[in-house]
C-alpha cells in the first residue's frame, strides 16, 4: 500500500508585501505538492506576516499545533524578517524542517516581478545550521518548474523515518553459514535506522506448522497452483511443506508486527529440514507483503525495509556472480518477488544434493533503470553504499554444480559507469533494488539519520 508523506505547510511574507501576492504564490506552492506531488497536509497557515504585536506568528503556532505532520515546510514567498519564521520554527524544531523559498515572475512586457523571496531564505540557512537544524534548502527558479519534487523526496524521507522507529525486522535463527557481513550492532541499527532486530526459533515454526489446518494448507496450494507456472508437475509433498511451514512463519510475523523477515536457511532449514525455502520466501513476499531476504541478513534486510518505506516497491534482494568491465551479473540462486518479475512466475521443481524436492523460481527478473543500495559497516559506523545503474536482460549463464541442463537463474545483468569503484566500495553479496532513480529520497533518509553514504 502506498505510504505518503504528510507535513505542515507554513507560508511567510512580509507585512508590507501586498498580501494578495503572497497567497497566490503560497497556494500554488501548496497544490504542486499535493496535485503533482500526492503529499498529504496534515496543517496549513499562510500567509504569516511579521506583524509588530506577532499576531500572525502567534495563530500560525496555534494552527500548526493542531496538525499531525512528520516534516515542516518553511515557504518562503518573499522577504521575511528571520525572527518570524524562527519563532515559528522553534515549535517543530525535533522535526526535518524544508527550507523552500519561491520566486518572482516574468510580465508580459520581460520584466522581473520579485518579492525578494531569496533574499528570505539566504538570511534563514545560515541560522537553521547554526540553530542545529535538520533541514534541505530548496529554492525555485524564474522560467523553471517548481522545485516541489526535492520539497516532497525529503519529506517522504521524513515520513519513512518515522515509520521506521517502530519497523522490527524478524529473523529465524541467527548468523547462517557463520557469515560476518550479515551480522550488526542491534542497538546501533536501531540507534540510526530505527529497525529493532527480533529472533525467533526453527522450533517455533516446526511447531506451530503441526498445527496448521488442513483448509489452510490446501488453500495456501491453491494459491501457488493459480499462481505459478510450474515447468514440470511438483510434488504434492513440496507443496504440502511449503504451505505449512509459510503459514507458520506467517502467523508470527502478523503476530509480532513484522516489516521483514529472514530466515536461517542453508544451515537450517536445508540443513534440519531439508527443504529449501525459497517458496516460503515468495509467500511471505507476495501474500503478505512482507520484505524478505535469505540467509539471517540483517542489515540487509533493514535496507529493504528502508528502500520499502522511501519507495513503496519491495526492495527485492540480489547478489552478485561475476564483475565484467562495464557491468556485473547480479541474480538469486532461489526466489525474487513477484514485483519484480517479468512475466509470470516460474517455478522448476528441483532436487537439490541430498534435500528433498524444493521449488526454484527461475523467472526473468524486469530489466530498466536501478537503484541499488546496502547498510554496513565501515571504520565501526554504520553506512550506506548507494549507486545507480540499468538493469538489461542477462545472457544465458549457469552456477556450475546443477544437474544438466542446468536452471537459468533469475538475474540481470547491470550497467555500472564504475564497475571498479562499486567493487572498491561493495559491503555484501546482497544488494537490494528498486526501479527508477530514488536517489534524492535515500540521501534525504541519510541527512535525516545523519548516516554517511559511500
């Protein structure tokens, strides 16, 4: 479901500007943001003035302190004395506040109509640093579109923030196969990110799944048959396991409120069940919605439920197999959502050594513009590594070990304009996407949470 962001709106300009002025310019400002912009106002005052007795600064306060918004917009439609706007500001001052000053307007004739709106804000974004606040400056251009675009990227990233401080990520079982780049600082994660890791046992989900109904199972198979193409007959035991053990795991995720979720899986579930759990993965994304990765990440997986709340796509995870000069070839040896799929979704039973038949999503991954990202470690911080690139249909390729002929794994392959720097930077095999250029909302998310992106 589409999250939006919701902020205060307050317009200012000076007393002795005529007022008619003033208003017209706040009230297109207001209607970019939510006509082209899909922002929710959750208060709105203009036009405050600088009046003598603070009338106007006094109502705005008033007004404002009624709203429910996660970021303050200061618009500045002309000179303002800074003493009105900070008094104003001063109230909301734990809030990401914008700095959004407008601009004048060409006549007929080819003359500059101007009601100094920057010279507002360039006497403001000094004081808002020197003040401590955290705050994007944002300024319109005689001739050009509206800056409403940056206004609204860093108040989604306000609003997903917020979000964030009450995300939990859960996750079965802890550090699979040893790893180190899929471990973190809990308390340093929800420090600067907000997400709160939450463990849960193998035998919990063993033992709730010998509960589950037998309807429930059978509409959960149901669901994969309409669902997916399967390239042979599987096993009604696979599906059987798959059903079961999804429903479980499901259940404790909607009980405990759950964004994402990870499981142990080569160490366990292939390891103590033997069952491969990509199928489940695909339930838990596709049905419930829930961001997923393998393998006990968790500083992935609360990339991807960062990457979820800044651009409501699933944030599905890759990871990479060979850098080549221009590009590198990223896929899964297991599943991708259904988000990302193009076309139908595929699904190859498959034995895998000595586990029983597990289900294989070998579907095509969508090509287009990327934007790939990752939190981890670096110097006993925690960072961001944020990069752009353009995913394109890969060539036909293998991971040597499969049975012949061998799956065509879900992958893409991905054109960098550094391949050499992004190795020189890269933080884990799992990076996590989302299509389009959200760059500008991830840097906002990282100002906010004073996070260094690398």
């Amino acid at each position: 479901m589409k999250k939006n962001c919701k902020i205060g709106f307050a317009g200012f300009g000076e007393v002795n500007t005529p007022k008619d002025i003033i208003v017209r310019k706040c009230a297109a400002a207001l209607a970019a943001l939510q006509a082209e912009e899909g922002v929710e106002i959750g208060a709105q005052v203009f036009p405050i003035t600088d009046d003598y007795p603070g009338r106007d600064v006094a109502a705005a306060i008033d007004e404002l302190k009624k709203g429910d918004f996660d970021a303050l917009v200061l618009c500045i439609a002309g000179w303002i004395p800074t003493h009105a706007v900070i008094t104003v500001a001063e109230q909301f001052k734990h809030l990401p506040v914008v700095l959004w000053g407008l601009c004048g307007w060409i006549e007929d004739d080819g003359r500059l109509v101007t009601t100094a709106d920057q010279a507002g804000t360039t006497a403001l974004r000094g004081t808002l640093e020197a003040l401590g606040y955290t705050f994007e400056y944002v300024y319109d251009i005689i001739g050009q579109k509206t800056n409403s675009r940056k206004v609204a990227d860093f108040c989604t990233a306000a609003s997903a923030a917020k979000r964030l401080r009450c995300a939990k990520l859960g996750t079965m079982g802890y550090r699979d196969m040893r790893l180190y780049g899929t471990l973190c600082d809990e308390n340093q994660l929800k420090r600067d990110i907000g997400v709160e890791i939450d463990c849960f046992e193998m035998l919990e989900v063993v033992q709730r799944a010998e509960k589950v109904s037998a309807a429930d199972i059978e509409q959960v198979i149901e669901y994969m048959k309409a669902n997916w193409h399967f390239t042979s007959a599987p096993s009604e035991d696979a599906l059987h396991k798959t059903a079961k053990w999804y429903l479980a795991i499901s259940e404790i995720c909607k009980e405990r409120n759950y964004s994402g979720v990870t499981l142990k899986d080569v160490d366990g579930m292939k390891l103590l069940l033997s069952f491969p759990p990509a199928p489940i993965f695909m339930l838990l994304s596709d049905r419930d919605g829930l961001c997923t990765v393998p393998e006990n990440d968790c500083p992935g997986g609360a990339t991807q439920i960062m990457l979820r709340e800044l651009t409501n796509q699933c944030g599905g995870y890759l990871e990479f197999y060979e850098f080549m000069e221009d590009r590198v070839l990223a896929g899964v040896p297991d599943f991708i959502p259904a988000e990302i799929t193009e076309g139908q979704t595929t699904i190859t039973p498959a034995a895998f050594g000595e586990l029983s038949q597990g289900l294989l999503n070998v579907s095509k991954v969508k090509p287009g513009e990327l934007t790939m990202c990752r939190l981890g470690m670096k110097g006993g911080k925690l960072v961001l590594h944020l990069l752009k690139g353009e995913g394109v249909p890969c060539r036909r390729w293998e991971e040597a070990g499969w049975t012949q002929p061998a799956p065509q794994l879900p992958a893409l392959e991905i054109l960098l304009p550094d391949v050499s720097a992004f190795a020189e930077k890269v933080l884990g095999q799992h990076y996590f996407i989302a299509y389009g250029d959200h760059t500008a909302k991830i840097k906002a998310f990282c100002k906010i949470q004073g996070i260094e992106i690398v």
